[in-house]
C-alpha cells in the first residue's frame, strides 16, 4: 500500500498537480485514522520509493540556493528564485511526511499551573 501511495506522490510532483496526502492514503487502503497520521510516510517501502525524487529535489534546490548569491542576477529574477525554493523545499518536506508550514503550536491543557514551565520543558514545582 505505501509503496502505491509513494508512486502517486511522485507522480503527482511530476504532473505539477495538487497533492492531498490524505486522499492519495485512503484511496490506496488506509483508512482516515491511519491516513492522518500519516502511517504511508513513516514506512521504509513509502521511504525509498521517494529517496530518489528527494535527491533530485535537494540538488534542484542547493542550484537555486547558488543561484540566489551570485552577484550577478541578470538571468535569475530574485523573486523567481525565492518562489522556486519555496516550492522546493515545500515539496522536499511533503515527500518527507514533514510539516510544510509553520505549525509550531504546542498544547497545554487548561489548569496548567506554569504555562512558561511547559514551554522550556521544565517540569512544573521541581529542580530545573
């Protein structure tokens, strides 16, 4: 199953189409818990489908990186460069079954004594 999941990614990367990882997921076997856990993408069969399709992708991207500090940008626009690595290295994260945007959240449930505590992994009342 991950490995089909893997191939349709990759595909769908390839076709610049849009990818919903849990659609993909659930239409090749898993079910929606499983598929919002993101269960294909941690499997070693999803992994090594994309290691290949990364690797392009890594050296697409280290190339714009280059590209954005030469000193001359006469065939590169700026703003074209930033837009690629943007995408780059959003699509990179998505083949990962990483994050591709600042969800930086962290959960506190309500009557926490020390707020901050939880926020430097301190344990609450004790040694630091």
């Amino acid at each position: 199953m991950a490995i089909n999941v893997a191939k349709e990614v990759v595909q769908k990367i390839q076709n610049k189409e849009p990818i919903n990882l849990m659609k993909i997921q659930v239409s090749n076997g898993y079910s929606p818990k499983s598929a919002h856990a993101q269960k294909a993408l941690q499997t070693k069969s999803y992994k090594a489908v994309v290691r290949p399709v990364l690797s392009q992708i890594e050296a697409i991207r280290q190339k714009t990186l280059d590209a954005l500090f030469k000193k001359d940008h006469e065939l590169e626009k700026y703003h074209d460069l930033i837009d690629g690595m943007d995408k780059l290295t959003k699509n990179s994260r998505l083949l990962e079954g990483l994050s591709t945007e600042n969800v930086a959240s962290n959960i506190v449930a309500y009557g926490s004594e020390d707020f901050l505590a939880l926020q430097e992994n301190k344990r609450i009342g004790g040694a630091q």
